[in-house]
C-alpha cells in the first residue's frame, strides 16, 4: 500500500499515542470553542417520492458526544447531511445556539462552524495532501491572489501531530489509504474552526486500534467543550463513546437514551421494532443436497488470502466481517469480476476457469452487489427492464427481435414472487423506496434459476418490512435448494437466517460457527480478530 | 518509538541529496512529468532531424517553428484550464477567427497597432466565453454540446462581421509582432506565448483561483461541499479560454498576415489545441495536467510535424501524425490496467453460455 | 373526456414521447413558416421531398453516431470516415473494379476501422473522445493522400441512376434509404438483445457489468456501426452530388451530432430513442434548406442551427431539473465521480 512515490512511511511501524494537543483549531491559541447547542426540530425530508426522515427532532449539546443509531436507510445520515447544509429540507428548522439557521449551504455551515465528516472520503485525488485540507479556505498570501503556503505546512504539520498521522503534506491523496483518507477528513474539521462536528460512520475502515485514536480525540474535543455527533453500526462503539443516543427507525424518532441507561438489547429493540418476530431457520438441510459451491484456496495480493469454503445446495451460509475485511472482494472474484491470484472456485464439481459474470450467471452463480445504486439498478430504466437485465441474451425472442409483452409478463411474475410493490410497471426504479428497489434486484436474480446465490448486504438501505420479506425470500430459496451466501454486517441477521456462519477478518477466514453457536457476541468477537 | 512525532516524519525541507540513489531517483521522478518528456522528445527529434538536414538547425528555422505554433499554443493554455475543470472548449475557432477578423479590420482600415487592438482582442474572446460560461455553470449543459453549439453561432457571428470581405493588408508593424525575432532565435511571439504560459502556470499553481479549478475538476461535488463557488469557477474557466483564443487570434493574425470569414475553423484549431493539451499531459477527466505541458506540447507538434517535412514525408500527412501522436502520448499515460492478452480475450471470445 | 382525464393521461406519456411531440410540433411549425415564407420550397409537394435529398445523408450519419452516444461514447471520426468511404470507392472504381463492388469493399474497410477503433477504446481503456479524435486526423490524412487534390468523379449511371437519382416512384432514394436504416436502427437499438445490452451499458456501464453484460463487446460493435452507417452515408453522398471530396470531415460531423442530441439522445448514454434522431433529423434538416432556400449563407444556417441545439437543450435540462429535483443532482454527481473509462 505504501510503494508509491512520495509516501515516507513504512507500514509496519506502530502509530504513535496522540502528544497534547498542540495549537487549537485553525492555528487559534484559544483553545476552548464557544459552547453552542445546535437544535433540528421537525425535519421532514423526501428525495423523490421516498421519505427519508419524517418530524425529526434531535438537538446536540455541547460537550457531548450524541450518537444516532438505526437501521440502514432510517434516516441518520440525512439528518446529519440536513443539518450541514447539504440537502434542503422540506419541512421544519434548525436552530444554532439559539438563532435559526434558514436556507442552509455547505458553505454557509462551514462559516458558522458545522461541520460534516462524510462516511465516504471526498477528497481529491490529483491534489496534495496539505491542499486537501484547506480546500476551500486557502489562506492568502501576502501579494495578492497569493496563497499562504508556508502556513499552510505548518498548521497542517500541528494537525497532523495531534492526531498522530504520518503524512507527508506533499503526499498525493490517491496514495493514501482509506484510513488514511479518513483521518484526513477529521483534520479538514479542525482546520475549520468548527466547533459542531458530525461524523458520519467514520469507524467503518479503520482497523480496531485507528479507531481508538479517533475516540481519544473526540473525547478531547468534548472536554473542550465542542458539539458532537456520531453514526456508527458497531453498538460496542456506541455504548462506550456516548452521553445520549438517539435511535431512528423509518425516518422518525423511535428513543432516546442517556448513555448510561442503555444497554445493546434496548438499542436493538428499538433499532428493528417489536413488530417483526424473525424467527431461527429451523430446517436444517446443510450437507444433504451435495456441495453446490466450493471455493479452495483463493488469493489475490492485499485482499484476502488462502479463502476456502463449501456451501451445500439448500444451506444458508453467512460471511461476517467488518467493513474492510475482504468479503465483498471474495464474492467478486468468485463472479469474475476480478482475477484471483492463486486458488479454485467450483459449481458443482465442474472448475470456474476463467469466469465472467456472463458465464457465471449463465451456469446459475449469481451476485447481488453490496452497492444497489452504483452497482445494481439502472436509476432511469423501467422495472420491467432492470429486473430482465441478466438475461438479456436469453430474452424472449420471435425472429430475433425481442418481444416486450413477454419480457415484461416474465418480470411481473418475478416481482410478484419477491413481492414489489408497485402500481405501475413502467415506473423507472428510482421511484421506488430502498426496500422495493432491492426487492426488484432480487427478482432480477430469481428470472436466471440460480443453484447459487450469493448476497451482499441484502438489507441495506431496506425499511423493515421490506427485511422480512427478504429474509423469507432467502429462506424460500434455500428450501427450493439453492445454495446462499449472505454476506452482512448485522450481526443480528446473520443470527436469524444462517445455518453456518463464517468469521472474516483482514482477509482470512478466522472461525467458522454453525446452528445454535451463530451468536452476536461470538461472531462479534471472531470478526475483530479475538479467539 | 522514543522521539516526539513532530520532527520525525514531516518532510518540509529534506537536506540536499548528496548519493547517487537520490539523485537517480530524482532523475527518475523527473523523467515520470510529462514537460521533462516532451523536452526532451522534442530534442531527440530535433538531433535526428539536424543530423539527416544540417539545415534543420538554423536559428532562423528554430525561431520559425516556435512562432508558427504560437497561435495554438496561447489557444492550448486557455483549453488547458477549461479541460482541467474535467470540460472542454470546441468554440474557440471561431473565436480567434473573429478576434483575427475584427482587428484586422481596423489594422487595415484605420492602421491602428497591434498593442493598441490587443484590449479589443481579449474583450471579444472573454464576451463569447463568457457565453459558454453561463451555458456550462448555470443553464447546465455538458460542455462538449455547449461549445458545439456556440461552434456553430460564433462561427455565424465571424462570417457576419467579415461580411464578405478579407483582411489582406496590414500594416508593418504587424509583420514584425508575428514574425521577427531577437537574435533571429527567439520570435517576439514566441516570448509572448512563454509569458502566458508561466503566467498561468503560476495563477493554476499558487492562487486560490487556480487550486480551485483543480478542487473542481476532481471532485466537483466535493468542492462544492467544501464551499467552493462551483458556478463562478466554471464561468471563470471558459471567459480565460475565450480571452486566450482571443489573444491567438491577435497573434494568428500578426504571424500570419491575413483572415477571413472561415479564419480557425478552416484549419480545425480547436482540434490542435485540444490535441496539444492532451499530449501536454492533461487529462479529459479533469483535476490533472498543467499550461506549460501544453505550450511544450505544442512546440513538440511543430517541430515533429516539420521533421516529417524534412523527412520528404508529404505534408498531406501531417493531421495523421497529429492523430497517432495523440494516440502515443495517451497509451504511455496509462499506467493502470495495463492489459494482457488473457484480458484481450476473455473480454471478446466471451459468449452467452459459459464457455470462456 | 375532460380536459382533467386528459392531461392525467398526457401525464404518463414518458419524457422521450414528451420530446419526440414537441420535435413534431416544431417540425410542422417549420414546415408551414418555410412554405408560406419562402419561395421555392413548397414546390408542389414534392419539392420538399426533393429537399430532404440534401441533408439525408447527414441523417443516416446521425443514426450511426447514435448507436455510439446511446453507449456513452462518441465518434469523432464519422464525418472523416464518410469523406473516405467515398475517396476510396472513387479510387477502386477508377482502378478498374465496378462501382457497387467498389463500394462494398469500401465499406466493408469502414467497418474494419470501426473495429479497430472500437477495440482500441477497450482494450487500453482510452476516452473515445481521443481515440476517434486522432482517427478523424488520420482518416482525413489518409483520404487526401488516396484521392489526391483531385478526386475522381462523374461515377457511371450504374451507380448514380440508384445511389443519386434513384427512388421509388416520387421517393428520393434518399429517404429510402433513411427510412429503410432508421427502421434497422430502431429494432437494433430497442428491440435486440445487442441494443438492451447497448442501453443499458450507456445508463451504468458498472451495473451493466454486474449485470453479466458483455460491455467491451457491445461498445465494439457500436463502434462498428457507427463507422459502417458513416461509410454507407459516404457512399449515399457520392451519389447525390456524383463526386467526392476528402475535407467533408468537420461539415459533416457537427450537424451529425447536433441531430443526436436535439433528438433527445441523452450525451452521457443510455437514454433516448431512434425516433428521435429520425424526428430531429427533419428537424434540422429541413431548417436548413429553408434558410439557404431563402438565400441565408451557410455559415448562418449553421448558426441558426447552433442557437436551437442550446436553447433546446437548455429547456429539456431545466424541466429535468423541476422534475428530478435532488434526484437529477445526485445523477450529475455521480455522473461526474466517475473517474474515466470502464
């Protein structure tokens, strides 16, 4: 990861514990920020027909870190994304130290001190490290539309040091690593001078001990009296960072705790409702129906190595992992989307050589992406044509030419089978909520008759209805004897729906887990590398 | 780890290499910048050519080739900054056609000189590009239909203006601008299209401006996120590629002593400009490249295209050599996904069924 | 019906039937100005018909250039490539072989080219804005040294009693033949596996390949078409004006385009339809024999021309825009995060 020019660091040297804080924020010598609560109450948010947050009210402290916790697709990061100015709601205020804040831009919250921490890095790739941090707010020169840029190393160089990171102000961003990217993002906060600082899902590519550092500092930010939010998945994190959690399901407002009061069960209630009762898989028909899938040794530098498994046809099999481990990679080279090193995969006994995602689909191996919107749906193509879009070669035909009464027959069978709702078939997929998107995905997988089905984070982004219907689909399948693999990062699920899990961790398979053992706390223990 | 992390690992000021690897690699870093390239490219083909034609290498031949392509490189640095903002400028022909035509014009008509029509020249290519400005930033269209229609209406507007006439005559002073030299080595011109280049180089490489336009070329999103005025880049971006056109077509005129309703669409500037930039080292997807690659660049075209003259290649083969320069100086940018014959075939021979 | 059941109706025709009625709207408007306006072009009828010959060839381009865009590429090239299906059909026939054949070769040779092309843009995963760039340089170097300054022409009644005067009975060939490759392009584009593949590569050329589309190969052939459709308009052209030329490279490419993209083909791919490209071919077309019928200079017409591509597609942006709303926005960021080809 380090071997491109420029990077000064070797990999294998242990960061360095956070120094004292050096000079505050934005090179001030005062280092206590103004104290400001900052209040969002009944915030409504739809994008497209879809409701992303409904009446929400949530207010943040000062010298707090307040943690907003839900399902995928419940509304946290709109929320957040609202209260930085980077979406419009439609309905309700937001209030700043006690002034209203209307017509909100990035820009504008930046100024008053807001700032957001995105769960992706936005950085620029072509542009140093030092020009990352203060795009935007280069500061001038002496000589006119000059810039600064002695300045510019030094605050970097004072930032850099109280967070412990090793980057050369020189240095590319494309040569930096995701962590990297991401701790580089939290600097950008500071340099803002803002004292409201979100972070949405930050902890998701750090390693286990880059997250701590990033919880010593934000903790020194809340003894110094900053405004804080948090987005996280990993409950552990939650319960040990938090004064207050708010939990958010559907797009409202479902509970709110005092961080000592809660406990991970309450969360969870909350988080996925008490009118879901998901029930064990209880038929247990792994190993009967012969192996369908059967993955020896694979390897691909830097991703994951030596992966070898068995999924038995009607056997539900589980990946757990965290973000970063490598699963996604494993199931994409398994479909051919990219080229493993070394190792084997075999469809009922016959080798996968050289395997496309064509060939793949066309011998009943299938992949439904982790990423619904870049990887999955075609936004402004009709459903009918999204679900069809696997089995383009193998299309109804007369004399050649396609017929669309037919195809959209074999489309509407399908979505009726995974139950998505709609009224009008000719809608383009992007009307349509996260959990009917992901239904209709699944019709498109169904229409090729797999014998193997492999799931990236089926539920994500998928209101709670939508999950149940999901995981009875999965369940159906794996009666009617496909073999599945599901890989997610809720723990929770993988405990509901599998018969034998596996334990993923920075590119190795770590534990395996079967029937009555799949547990959260085991699995969670064996996916952060703990025995 | 026993000393403080300040003074480990932050290079601000690395002492001066003094063993050979250092130097090697700063040699070998050198070399992976494209200006470095195109110098030295440059170079080798000049010596090839010098040593097949003696005559090749007269000083009076040098300043030539570099005031020949002085209207395309000064047109190439306004590109540059439009395509770094991941865009791009087809109108600029008929830009410097009709900033040719109009003071040409009043050259002719009314004698006036060069210096005296230059504000004329750049108020005209900043108003048209000012046009493709608000069309790109605010009525959002892709820049590639944006300045394909404005192609087409400033085009009208140039053949409107020449109203059937020519610009035949000038005076004097024009044919000094475009075609003497200091020391018969250097063209006034030449020195001209140097100092825009740094000039810009400088505005794309230490102002807020011009970091700016690189933020927004990579991550337009993200720029505007980090509070960026996205529009007002972008307006700025093609009002300098028109301004620059502008002042090439001032140029184009002194070099070249004459121009016409068709000036600059008639040789497909706009192409050479665009091709100049590509093989000066920036990229179509934006955020990447630099003006003085493309002033190299285009001094690199000259002086290749001249060599196959030299060469006794027919001249009817110049566009052809622009196009596979294109081509090479593309194929030695890709250092990702570097295919294999494995690729090649399994990307083709794929067919519904399975077999590979 | 009301006037409520009917707009509730009009309501669910789709953005393209939107776009392809009101090209039809503007066509009729066009029609009507022009016959009353100008002399000459009403001419019975017929004289419109015999109009259309000038600018079909353009269209048949337009169709070509159209499989590549709907993919989210584009052909620099197909102007370049018309000019030089002609200068080498000219030179075999001057050569000794016969006209038609003369003729297949050199389209069969366009085609080779487009494949070229097309697998250089995939295989070392360059822009096809720069590859077809530098083949429009190569291939108007190469049509001018085949053809030399002088260019054969006053081809045999053979080929110009069919390519150029032909028809079926009032029929110019010309629309004939636009209407015979409109109708091909149609069923390829939105009825073949080859189009769905084609279409929905251009909308997400990553969910496409997900999706188990061969993506390489369906831009290839695209590729392929777009130069064949240039070639076959090469040939059309040397038929209507009984020459060739080697510089028709830019006159051509530029009207090709703007006939895409007025159609309501959508630049970045994907969305869009044949129809379209046929009803802005009309369109276009015949706006600009209007114009030079009423003794407007060519470089006017072109701009007439220019003015309605920006105005037209400045109105279909800003009614996406209404319409998508942060939708629409989040299409353009992602549109523009991605970094290059596949």
């Amino acid at each position: 990861m380090y071997e491109q020019h420029g990077a000064v660091v070797a990999p294998d040297e242990p960061v360095d514990e956070l120094t004292e804080l050096g000079p505050a924020s934005g090179g001030n010598p005062d280092a206590v920020a103004e104290p400001v609560a900052y209040a969002a109450a009944g915030i409504t948010k739809s994008f497209a027909g879809a409701v992303a947050l409904r009446d929400v009210s949530v207010t943040f402290l000062p010298g707090e870190i307040h943690t907003l916790v839900g399902e995928n697709g419940a509304g946290k990061s709109t929320l957040l994304r609202v209260m930085a100015g980077i979406h419009q709601a439609d309905a309700g205020s937001l209030t700043l130290g006690g002034e209203p804040l209307t017509h909100l831009t990035p820009r504008a919250a930046q100024q008053r001190g807001i700032y957001l921490v995105p769960q992706e890095p936005t950085l620029m790739p072509h542009l140093s490290v030092v020009e990352n941090l203060f795009v935007g707010i280069l500061p001038k020169g002496r000589l006119p539309f000059s810039i600064d840029w002695r300045r510019m190393r030094e605050t970097a160089g004072g930032y850099f040091a109280q967070l412990g990171l090793k980057l050369d102000p020189r240095q590319k961003a494309e040569t930096l690593s995701i962590a990297q990217q991401q701790q580089l993002e939290c600097a950008r906060a500071l340099v803002h001078n803002c004292n409201v600082i979100f972070f949405d899902e930050p902890t998701s590519p750090l390693t286990a001990h880059e997250a701590q550092l990033l919880f010593a500092l934000m903790r020194r930010l809340r003894e110094r009296q900053f405004t804080l939010g948090f987005i996280s998945h990993r409950l552990d994190e939650v319960l040990e960072l938090s004064d207050r959690i708010t939990v958010l399901r559907d797009a409202r407002v479902a509970a709110r705790f005092d961080g000592a009061e809660a406990t991970r069960d309450r969360l969870v209630n909350e988080m996925v409702g008490h009118e879901v009762k998901l029930q064990r898989r209880t038929a247990r028909s792994g190993g009967e129906g012969g192996v369908a899938l059967a993955v020896s040794g694979l390897t691909r530098a830097r991703e994951f190595e030596s992966i070898s498994f068995a999924v038995a046809k009607g056997e539900v099999l589980g990946l757990a992992g965290l973000v970063g481990s490598g699963r996604t990679e494993i199931a994409e080279t398994i479909f051919g989307l990219r080229r493993a090193d070394h190792g084997t995969a075999e469809l009922e006994g016959r080798k996968l050589l050289m395997p496309s995602p064509r060939s793949c689909i066309d011998r009943g191996l299938i992949y439904l992406s982790e990423d619904r919107g870049r990887n999955g749906i075609f936004a402004e193509v009709q459903l009918a044509e999204n679900v069809t879009a696997s089995i383009v070669p193998h299309l109804p035909r007369r004399r050649g030419l396609l017929r669309p009464a037919s195809e959209r027959a074999l489309a509407q069978e399908a979505m009726d089978r995974t139950r998505v709702r709609t009224l009008n078939q000719a809608a383009l997929i992007k009307s349509l909520s996260g959990g009917n998107q992901q239904k209709a995905m699944f019709a498109r997988w169904l229409v090729t008759n797999p014998k193997v089905a492999i799931f990236d984070e089926p539920t994500r982004g998928v209101d709670v209805g939508a999950k149940a219907d999901i995981y009875t689909l999965i369940g159906g399948l794996a009666e009617s004897g496909v073999a599945v693999v599901v890989i997610s990062s809720e723990l929770e699920e993988l405990t509901w729906i599998c018969d034998r899990a596996l334990a993923i961790y920075e590119g190795r398979v770590v534990g395996e887990l079967a029937g009555e053992q799949i547990t959260v706390a085991r699995l969670g223990r064996l996916i952060v590398g703990e025995r | 780890m026993a000393t403080a992390p300040s003074d480990m690992h932050l290079a601000r000021s690395p002492s001066p290499p003094v063993d050979a690897k250092a130097v090697a690699r700063l040699v070998r870093q050198s070399l992976a910048r494209r200006e470095v390239q195109l110098v030295v490219v440059t170079l080798l083909v000049f010596a090839i050519t010098t040593a097949h034609d003696s005559g090749f290498a007269t000083t009076g031949n040098i300043s030539f080739l570099i005031a020949d392509t002085m209207a395309v490189a000064i047109v190439a640095i306004g590109e540059t900054i439009v395509v770094l903002t991941r865009g791009i400028d087809l109108s600029v022909a008929p830009i410097l056609g009709t900033a040719a035509l109009a003071t040409g014009f009043l050259a002719q008509n009314h004698g006036l000189t060069p210096l005296e029509l230059l504000p004329l020249a750049l108020v005209i290519g900043a108003v048209m590009g000012a046009g493709n400005g608000v069309l790109v930033a605010f009525a959002g269209i892709p820049p590639i239909i944006a300045t394909l229609g404005t192609l087409a209406v400033y085009s009208g507007v140039q053949g409107i203006i020449a109203n059937g006439q020519e610009v035949v005559t000038l005076p004097p002073s024009y044919f000094n601008l475009g075609n003497d030299d200091w020391f018969s080595a250097i063209p006034y011109v030449g020195v001209i299209g140097l100092a825009v280049a740094l000039g810009f180089a400088l505005i794309l490489w230490r102002t807020r401006f011009g970091r700016n336009v690189y933020a927004v070329g990579n991550n337009a999103e993200a720029a505007r996120r980090a509070g960026i005025d996205v529009k007002r880049v972008l307006v700025i971006a093609y009002v300098l590629s028109g301004t620059l056109a502008g002042l090439g077509g001032l140029v184009f005129l002194a070099h070249v002593g004459s121009a016409d309703s068709t000036t600059g669409t008639d040789s497909n500037i706009q192409l050479t400009a665009i091709a100049a930039t590509l093989i000066g080292g920036s990229t179509l997807t934006g955020g990447k490249g630099g003006t003085i690659g493309s002033y190299l660049a285009a001094i690199f075209l000259s002086v290749a295209l001249a060599a196959l003259v030299d060469f006794r290649i027919n001249p009817i083969w110049e566009p052809a050599g622009v196009g596979v320069l294109i081509l090479v100086a593309m194929l030695a940018d890709t250092t990702t996904g570097r295919p294999t014959l494995r690729s090649i075939l399994t990307a083709l021979l794929e067919r519904p069924g399975g077999r590979p | 019906m009301t006037a409520a059941a009917g707009l509730s109706r009009a309501r669910h025709l789709s953005r393209d039937q939107w776009w392809m009625t009101a090209l039809a709207v503007l066509l009729v408007a066009e029609l009507a100005y022009f016959s009353v306006g100008v002399q000459g072009f009403w001419g019975g009828g017929t004289g419109m018909l015999d109009q259309s010959e000038y600018f079909l060839d353009i269209g048949v381009m337009a169709l070509g250039v159209g499989f590549v865009i709907f993919a989210g590429d584009i052909d620099l090239s197909c102007g370049a490539m018309a000019s030089f299906v002609g200068i080498v059909m000219a030179e075999l026939w001057k050569h000794g072989i016969e006209i038609w054949i003369a003729a297949l070769i050199a389209v069969a040779i366009a085609a080779l080219i487009g494949l070229i092309q097309g697998l250089i843009v995939t295989v070392f995963r360059l822009e096809s804005l720069l590859v077809t760039l530098a083949s429009q340089f190569i291939l108007g170097s190469l049509a001018t040294a085949i053809g030399g300054g002088y260019p054969p022409y006053g081809f045999p009644h053979s080929f110009t009693s069919i390519a150029g005067t032909g028809g079926i009975g009032p029929v110019p060939i010309q629309i004939v033949s636009f209407a015979v490759l409109g109708w091909i392009s149609f069923l390829l584009v939105h009825r073949t596996a080859f189009g769905r593949s084609l279409v929905l590569l251009g909308h997400n050329r990553d969910a496409a390949r997900y999706a188990g589309v061969n993506v390489p190969w369906t831009r290839v052939r695209a590729f392929i078409l777009s130069a064949l459709f240039a070639g076959l308009a090469g040939v059309l052209i040397a038929g209507t004006y009984n020459s060739v030329r080697d510089d028709l490279g830019d006159a051509l490419l530029l009207p090709a385009i703007t006939i895409v993209v007025l159609g309501g083909v959508d630049i970045f791919g994907g969305r869009g339809h044949v129809a379209g490209v046929v009803f802005a071919t009309f369109v276009l077309g015949f706006l600009y024999q209007g114009l030079l019928i009423a003794n407007v200079s060519q470089l006017t017409a072109n701009m007439v021309g220019g003015i309605v591509l920006v105005i037209a597609l400045t109105l279909k942006i800003s009614i996406e825009q209404r319409q998508g709303g942060a939708a629409f926005a989040e299409r353009l960021r992602l549109r523009f995060a991605r970094s290059g080809p596949s």
